[in-house]
C-alpha cells in the first residue's frame, strides 16, 4: 500500500477512526511507512501513523519531536493525537511506561497531560496504586496554575481517587469544591461530569463504593 493511495483513503473530513484502524490493520507495522505518514503533518495520517510505528524505533528524542510536532495542531487536534499516541503506543511497553512516568515535570504541557492521564486510566481500570496519596497533595498545590489540558488530566486522577479510595475521598471532592473546576459543566445523556463532587458521587455510586 503506497503513501498516495493511502491519502487518498484518508483524506475526506468524514474519515472515522473506524476506517484508520481498518487501514492499520492491513499494514500491520511499518516503522518507514508511519514517518512518511507523519511527514504529511495530516491529521488522519499522523493518527494512522502512530497506530502503525514499531514501538522499536520509538526512541526518547523521537517522541519528544512527535509531541513537539503535535503541539502545532489545533486544540481539538493536538488533544486527540497525544491522547491516541498514549492509549496505542507509549502505555503498550515497558521501556515508554518508564518514560511517560518521568514527565511529571516536563518542560512540554502535553508531556505532564500523559503523565497525569496515566495515573488516572490506572485506577480507572480499578488499579490501586501506592501512590495516590502523594499525588493528591500534587494535585492539591499545582491544578489552579496549570495549563487547561494538564488541568483535566489531574482533575481526571483525583477523580478515580476519590472514586476507589475512601480515605482520600473527602479530600478529592473538597478540591473540587474549591476550585470549581468544571462546576455546572454540560455533558451528553450517559456521560459523567468532570466536577469532582458529582463525578465522584456518581461513579461511586454504579460500583457500590
């Protein structure tokens, strides 16, 4: 499959992710493919190409040159790639795991959302971690200064915190009654809002927590 024929398959605005990872799927991994993909500085095609990088070749100054470049999208954009090269990439091998953790601090605003939106998928999938309560005091200090898409993220760990650890719930809905991040914060019929208090009230609630 050659790089035209797969822009041409891409390259509509209805493109959905479905048909990406269809594509993938027929590629497998091409290491080679997936940096012409990226070169394109499309959006469909870089979100092909991180479905179809080989994690081999995914050295340290290659990923800060992805985020670098994925930080020259659109907000929508740019939130969708760094979200999607973590989920299928960076959270996929032992030797990446080690470096997302090592972004708490990074110089890189995108970098500190993967760090704190790793923290928050692991107890999302019920993973009880050591850590939290160090994380929370974190959290309690930096949140208001931070920048809106490393805000989410933090907000997003308190929330599954505060969900899973009773002896740190009360702290977790305290935060967000002091911040109010998110507070009076609209959602689709189904979806959960991202203020602490009722975020946690609810997802406590469907887990008998």
């Amino acid at each position: 499959m050659t790089l035209q024929n797969i822009l041409s398959q891409i390259s509509d605005k209805n493109t959905k992710l479905g048909d990406i990872r269809e594509i993938a799927k027929q590629i497998n991994k091409d290491h080679l493919l997936a940096m012409e993909l990226w070169s394109t500085k499309q959006f469909f095609a870089r979100q092909l190409a991180i479905l179809i990088f080989d994690k081999k070749h995914l050295t340290e100054d290659l990923i800060d040159k992805l985020v670098a470049d994925i930080n020259q999208h659109n907000e929508k954009e740019k939130l969708q790639l760094i979200d999607w090269l973590m989920a299928n990439q960076l959270t996929k091998d032992k030797k990446t795991i080690s470096l997302l953790d090592s972004w708490e601090n990074s110089t890189f605003s995108l970098q500190r959302r993967v760090f704190w939106y790793h923290k928050a998928r692991l107890r999302w999938m019920g993973q009880i971690q050591p850590d939290s309560e160090k994380l929370l005091s974190t959290i309690e200090k930096q949140i208001e200064h931070e920048e809106p898409e490393v805000q989410w993220a933090m907000n997003f760990t308190a929330a599954w915190i505060g969900v899973f650890e009773g002896l740190l719930r009360n702290r977790c809905i305290a935060l967000g009654e002091r911040t109010e991040l998110y507070k009076g914060q609209m959602v689709s019929k189904g979806c959960t809002p991202d203020y602490l208090p009722e975020f946690i009230a609810i997802e406590s609630k469907k887990r008998n927590l």
